[in-house]
C-alpha cells in the first residue's frame, strides 16, 4: 500500500494598515517630512521609513505593538497602536514660535535639599499646561532652562504622558553659551512637566532667583526637604508656608514680584512634618506636581554626583 502524505502549507494573511498623518491644528491631513515604523518587541526594530508623505498602507504578519514615528517641521510625534488595526491616525501640530503669544501657562516649583561637602541640591519642577492646537518650540528646538552662574552636575527629565503622569524620559540637555541649557523638547498639546536638577556651593546660604525664561502663569512654589532650613524673601523676613498633607511638607510662597529667596541654614537629611506658622489659601497647581516628587525623586532623584545617563530618543 502507497503511502499518501499531505504538505499543508502554512499561509500568514498579511492585514493592511493604513496610516494617516493629520495635523491637528488645521484638521486636514498633514506632509510629514519622514513617517518611520518600528516594531516594538524587546527593542525599536526599524520595519519602514517614508519621505514625504501624509498617508502609507502597510502590510503586516507580525502580531503584537507598532510604533508609528512622523517627523513634521523639525517635530517628532509618535503613535503605539496594535498590529490588527485598520486604521491609525498620527497627530502632528503646527508650532509656536513665541512663547508670550502662544497662550501656554508655566508655574514653577522648587525644591531645596542640604547634601555634604558644603552643597546645595536644587529641583525645580517646570509645570506647562497648554490648551492649544500647537505646539511651542523655542527656537524650534525645544525649551531653555536658566540655572545660577556656579551650578554644576546639571539633570534634566521630561513626562511622557501629556497628562503629566509619572512616567519620565532623560534629556541629554545642551549647555549655551550664557549659561541656560536646552532641553530639546517641545511643549505640546496637553500638560507636561520638566525636571531640572543641580547643585551649587552652599556654605554661607544661598540667592535663589525668580527670573525665569518664560513668563510664569502665578507664584513659585517652593519646599525644603533638608531639616532646619530658613528661607527669607528680599527683605530678610522669613517666607509663609502652607502644611501639604501629601508630602507633610510646608509649602513656601514666592511673589512674582519678589526678585530673589535666601536659603540658608539646615542640614544634610529629610525634615520632619511640622504645622506651618503662617498657612496661605491653598493653590489648586500643585496638587498634580507635589505628588510627583517621590515618583520623580526615584527616578531621576538627587543624583547630582552621578554621570547624565544615556540619552532616549524622544518621541512622544
């Protein structure tokens, strides 16, 4: 008896995406100058790369996560979506070039801690929320961060999420020629909060500045995380504060009219939770930025005499 054997052949239907670059500020379709896909499994895999285009068909047989990257007028935007999808629409926006026209609010919160060796330790939070349809690049670069002429050991990290959530990304910032840095990305559409860190000498107190690069939308914000640590406005008298339950912290007040904060005294090491002698009316802003501070300090912390880790291309 002949033996009969069967071949069956294995056939992987290919599903097309199409996937369509719009420009949410117009709501037209948008050219992008490069649209890049990527699979996304252990690592970015390039699958395709295109010049010039607002909208590609692709054809796949690979199951899980894609990354579609469009890069538009100098802008990376970024889209996960599922290989099984049909359609996937990547938003990009136009761009503002001035940032006292674009109607985005900036507030400020700073944090100081004691360290060893006569150092101060310096975190200012860089809270953006922007309700428009654009996205604000300083220079078409990014945005600038100014820190004190004898700062070193400078840090800096962006939220991913445009909710301002807790997942963060490192900025491989530029030094300029004035002593700012960099940071080389964008505020767009949504809430975003950078991070930026350093320490300067601190052995006879400290003049913190309230100038800024941007105008700020309220008061700055300021905490002392080090025990025994004084801060005096301008006139030499003592800052208010308010007690933060969240933090059980107080939180210090400082006028936009007021040119600078003395920081002195303290010592090297967490303070406890005290009651605030003088409380002030609570601000609704930082509510979504005090919390973050154990998420942030966990992950970019005061790492100051660490080296800058690698930087991650940004995308989203």
């Amino acid at each position: 008896m002949k033996t009969v054997k069967f071949f069956f052949l294995l056939v992987v239907p290919l599903f097309a995406i199409e996937i369509r670059v719009i420009n949410e500020t117009t709501g037209k379709p948008a050219v992008a100058d490069t649209l890049e896909l990527f699979r996304m499994d252990s690592a970015m895999e390039p699958l395709e790369t295109h010049k010039n285009v607002s909208s590609i068909s692709y054809k796949v047989k690979e199951e899980g996560n894609l990354l579609a990257v469009a890069h538009y007028r100098g802008i990376s935007y970024s889209r996960f979506f599922s290989a099984t999808e049909s359609r996937v629409n990547l938003s990009v926006f136009e761009r503002h070039d001035s940032f006292p026209e674009s109607g985005i609010s900036m507030r400020t919160l700073v944090q100081f801690e004691v360290l060893p060796e006569k150092k101060l330790g310096v975190m200012e939070y860089l809270f953006f929320s922007n309700s428009t349809k654009k996205t604000f690049a300083d220079g078409g670069k990014g945005i600038m961060a100014h820190v004190p002429p004898r700062a070193e050991s400078f840090q800096a990290a962006v939220t991913l999420d445009s909710a301002g959530e807790g997942q963060w990304l490192t900025l491989q910032s530029e030094k300029q020629g004035d002593g700012s840095y960099l940071l080389p990305y964008p505020v767009k559409p949504g809430e975003r909060i950078y991070q930026i860190s350093y320490v300067v000498p601190y052995s006879n107190g400290f003049v913190y500045s309230s100038v800024k690069p941007y105008p700020q939308s309220g008061e700055i914000l300021v905490t002392a995380r080090s025990a025994g640590m004084e801060l005096r406005d301008a006139q030499g008298r003592l800052l208010p504060g308010e007690h933060d339950k969240e933090i059980g912290r107080i939180v210090y007040t400082l006028p936009l009219s007021e040119a600078n904060l003395f920081v002195s005294g303290g010592k090297p090491g967490a303070a406890k939770s005290t009651a605030a002698s003088n409380p002030q009316r609570a601000i609704p802003f930082y509510a979504a930025v005090l919390v973050m501070l154990g998420t942030a300090g966990a992950i970019v912390g005061l790492a100051f005499y660490s080296s800058k880790g690698a930087s991650i291309r940004p995308l989203l």
